[in-house]
C-alpha cells in the first residue's frame, strides 16, 4: 500500500479543478500512483473526500440565479466602467458591494466576461466573418471619419486676469525693467503663435496632400478593379445574376432643358456597377478624361479613360461606375480630352437618379 | 502605415484629432478593431441579436462616436495610465450596444407604458429566493468561510487578498478579471498564486477535526444541574 499521501500529492488531485494552468511537479506516472494509493487506503481516501467537499461548498458560494436590485446597488452602467479596469474614486467600493450583493455580482461578473481578453474559437470565426473586419471596410470608414471637419487645433488663448496682474505688478521703481521684459514677452509669443500657425497650416497641407493621394489610389483601384471586370472574357454561359448586378444608361451629349428631357437611371438595390454608355463623343482619342458632378458641380467621380478601338470607331465610350455614388440627385458627366497644353471639353452629359 | 502602427496611443490620437489625417485614420481603426468588435460582439449577444448587419453598425457606431462633438475625446482625452485609453474604448463599444438595445425595446414595447398585473396575482417564490432553505444554506456557508478567512487572511494585504479570494469564488471571475480590476494591483499569475494558497489554506481549516468541548458536569462551575431542574 505504501505510505500515506502527503499534502502535495493531496494537493495536486484539485489542482486541474481550478487552477489547470499552474505547473505541476508530479509527471504522469506519480499521479496514477497517488490514483493506486487512495484505491487500498481508507485513511487518505476519506481526507481527500473531506477536502473535495470544501471544494464542492466553494462552488455553492457564487450565485446563479437572478436577483433583485437592492436599495443600495450603485446603477448597472458602474459594472462596465469597474470591469474594464477605469480608475474611479468609488471603484474599491463598488467593488465591496459586488462581494456582498448577488445582484451587483452578477452583473460585474457579466460585464468582465464581455471584456475577457480570450476570444473562443467561435468569436473568432465571428469576427473574422464581419464585413467590418475587411481593409475594404475599415478604409472606407476611416475615408469617412477624417472627412468629418474637426476645429482646428485650439490656440493659446491668454488668460483672463493676466493684465490686471501686470498693473498691480508693477511699481515706478520696475517700470523700466518690467517694459523690457514685456516687449520680450511679446516678441516671443508672437513668434510663438506665428510658429504655432505655421505649424498647424503645415499639418493641415500635409493631412490634405495625404487625403488627396489617397483619393487617388482609391480611385485607382477601382477603375482597376471595374477595367478587370471589363475585360474579363464572356462567359460561355450566360450570368444573369452578374448582370443583375449592373445598371445601365446610354446618353447623348448636351444638357438637358428641364425636367422631363432629363435621361433618368434607375439603381436596383443590389446594383453594383453602373454601366453608361456615352454617345457623340466626336472622336474618342488619346487619354480622355471623365468627371461626374453633381449639378452644382461637386466632384464626386473621375477617371482617365484609353478609348478602344471599338469605340473609337462607333464615337461612343463605356463608363463603368460604382453605383453607391449615385445616390438620387441630378448629375452631370463631364467628357474632356487630355491635351499637352491642358484639357479640353469634349462633350457635357445630364441625367437624374430618381428616387 | 509603416511607421503609424509604432505611434503611442496617445500620438495617435491627436493625429486623428486633425480632420483630414487619413493614415491615422486607418491605423486607429486597423488598430482597435479587434477590441471594439469582441466588446460588440460579447454585449450584443447577450441582448440576443450578434447578427452580422448589427454588429457591423454598432462598430461604426463606436467609431463614429469619436467624431462627435468636434472630436472631443479623441483632443482632451486623459492618459491617466498605459491602459486608460483601452478602458475607455471598451465601455464606450459596451455602452454604444447597450444604447442601441434599450432603445430598440423602448420602442419595441411602447416607451413609458407600465404593463398591468392581474388582481390577486401571487408571484410564485422561487426555490432560491431568500428565505428558501438553499438561500439560509448559503448564509451560513458564507459566514463560516468569512470567519475561516478573518483568521489566515492577515497582514497589510489582508483586505486585497480576502476581496480576491470573494471574487474569484462568489463574484465567479476569473484571475485575469480580477487582475485587470482597479486597486487589486496583481498580475493574473499573482491573482492565480493568491488563490491557490488560500484555497489550499481553507480546505485544511474547514477539514480539520474540531477541538472536542470536553467539560465535566463537576467542571462545568456553577448553573442549574439536571437533578436540581424542575
């Protein structure tokens, strides 16, 4: 039978219960020794039964059953600021009344386990299947969220009270000195501010050249991406759902005199690409350039486009258009070609995106 | 990019604090993604919806959140502590879902509508509630474990280490929880040592055999002695 057990070995049968991370010093073979052992001694078996009992009354001590609200317990929204670790004066009291209220408990309990740094096999398979997890995604909000204007970055504005200060500082006596320093004063916030606004004027130049490169590499890509699709070769078979997908609109060159002249494209939800054929284009050549704008002339798309040979022989170009542009408003396409001396207009196109 | 995903936090943030930055942009959202969306994901399903369309808008939504009022978190934020800022993003994804959730039922079942209950409605006691045999039960576990632990609980840590030892066993967290706690200053591997002594510490105690009360009648000093009753 061999001798008693001592604690450690006792020790180590409740180890994986709780705390299975922690090293062991017992190999494999040592614990099916302690196993053989409480087999043939009563004497260690009724110990270590004695201990699993305490671990067993351990686990009735945590609640699980829902509980009332107290005339005490602080509002729920405290559990998710104390959970996630935020300094707070009341912190360590709130945290007195979790241990003593079920209710606040569970609560803290719920919010630690949404802030648990471990992520299950399924949350990741969730996550990784969010659209917000794609770089197509996260560009497009980041586009969004430097395009919304933000002041400026406040300037030292003086402190009330600063020039009464002054005077009152001031005594015949210091009068000579106190001057000296205050021209100093004033030549080195002037030089202050003066670098502060340069400083700010530079950071917003190069935040705009940033946002101006990215514009153009996204559009880039996307015309990159709508060429591909382009020339991809036809299918064998026809695609009816890809097709589905694309909107179509053909227009003849000149602007439209009122409402019911105006050539009128429809967007299927679902709708991808926005196909617009553009006719009496005079002869398509060399680089073109293409720009649509709203009737107020906003920019919201351009391209350079390389006519085929195609379409330089039937006079007419094929755009291709991401149709979440075109939101319903009147638009206008306009079609200039690239000249060494600058561009030139070559045609002007309207048609409205109903609602 | 390169170089952005080696900024401070604390850089970064003003960086995006300038509208038009858009590479700070990217960063900040390439960077807390995974934050804010296991924060979503985690509180949006307990409100029982983590379909992918609304999980998707409550993470622009917390995004969006740093936009407003003229960027005011993103300008005046206070780095009190390295993971200030985590915290603070954490409860601000939690808060913008419990947000969405309350409202949605708020309108779902009428705002401001009070449900009525059934003349002589009874609500039936539930087999935990206090006073059940289970709920006295518990009290007194509670009582001899906080007795038990007032004696091997000592030193100038002895309130952090009772406050752990009732975390981890009646609040139910886990180390690494209790470890990211305000004023419990551990690591989890702290968390987890602390417990594991004073669980080992207890189970002794709480198994030890009683001290036998072992007083004669002749010793028992003076009182009423069975013969003399009435």
């Amino acid at each position: 039978m061999g001798p008693h057990l001592n604690d450690g070995q006792i020790e180590e049968l409740f180890r994986p219960a709780w705390n299975g991370n922690a090293e062991s010093p017992f190999d494999r073979g040592a614990l099916e020794d302690i196993q053989a052992h409480l087999k043939t001694c009563d004497s260690c078996r009724e110990r270590v039964l004695a201990q699993q009992r305490v671990m067993e009354q351990l686990a009735l001590l945590k609640s699980n059953a829902p509980v009332s609200p107290g005339l005490l317990c602080p509002p729920d929204g405290v559990w998710i600021e104390v959970a996630a670790g935020i300094a707070n004066p009341d912190a360590e009291k709130y945290l007195s009344h979790a241990m003593n209220c079920d209710h606040c408990g569970q609560l803290l309990n719920q919010a630690a386990g949404d802030f648990d740094e471990e992520l299950t096999p399924q949350e990741e398979a969730q996550i990784a299947s969010l659209a917000s997890s794609t770089t197509a995604w996260q560009t497009k909000v980041a586009v969004r969220l430097q395009g919304i204007q933000a002041v400026s970055p406040a300037g030292s504005a003086p402190k009330p009270g600063w020039s009464s200060s002054m005077v009152a500082f001031l005594t015949p006596s210091r009068l000579t000195l106190v001057a000296a320093l205050a021209a100093l004063i004033l030549l080195g916030i002037g030089d202050y501010r003066l670098t502060a606004r340069l400083s700010s004027q530079s950071l917003q130049a190069s935040a705009d050249v940033n946002r101006l490169q990215r514009d153009v590499d996204l559009e880039r890509a996307q015309i990159a991406e709508l060429t591909a699709q382009l020339n991809k070769p036809a299918p064998s078979a026809p695609q009816p759902v890809q097709e589905a997908n694309v909107a179509s609109l053909t227009l003849d060159s000149g602007l439209s005199r009122g409402t019911g002249e105006m050539k009128r494209l429809s967007v299927p939800s679902g709708a991808g690409i926005v196909r617009i054929t553009l006719h009496s284009t005079g002869n398509p050549d060399g680089v073109m350039r293409e720009e649509l704008l709203t009737v107020d002339r906003r920019k919201i798309w351009s391209q350079e486009l390389r006519p085929s040979d195609a379409e330089r022989k039937s006079g007419s170009l094929t755009l291709l258009i991401p149709a979440y542009l075109l939101t319903p408003e009147d638009y206008l396409i306009v079609l200039s070609r690239e000249l060494p001396d600058g561009p030139e207009q070559v045609a002007t196109y309207s048609f409205r995106v109903p609602r | 990019m390169e170089t952005l995903s080696k900024i401070s936090i604390e850089d970064l943030l003003r960086r995006c604090s300038v509208s038009g930055d858009i590479e700070a942009w990217e960063e900040f959202v390439r960077r807390f993604h995974r934050l804010i969306a296991k924060a979503v994901l985690r509180t949006a399903a307990r409100f029982g919806d983590s379909s992918k369309g609304t999980v998707d808008d409550l993470i622009q939504e917390t995004y969006f959140k740093f936009c407003s009022q003229n960027r005011h978190i993103l300008r005046n934020f206070d780095h009190r502590h390295p993971g200030a800022f985590i915290g603070y993003l954490k409860v601000l994804a939690a808060n913008v879902v419990r947000d969405h959730f309350k409202s949605a039922y708020s309108k779902k079942r009428g705002a401001n509508q009070v449900e009525g209950m059934a003349e002589g409605f009874i609500p039936p006691a539930r087999k935990d509630s206090a006073g059940s045999l289970e709920s006295i039960e518990r009290g007194v576990l509670i009582g001899e474990v906080g007795r038990h632990l007032a004696l091997f609980a000592v030193g100038q840590d002895r309130e952090r280490n009772s406050n752990v030892f009732w975390l981890y066993y009646r609040v139910g967290l886990s180390a690494s929880a209790i470890a990211a706690l305000p004023g419990i200053d551990l690591t989890t591997k702290g968390v987890e040592s602390l417990i594991l002594r004073m669980t080992r510490e207890l189970r002794e105690r709480m198994t030890a055999p009683k001290p036998a009360i072992n007083v004669s009648v002749r010793d028992a000093g003076k009182g009423i002695l069975p013969s003399e009753s009435f």
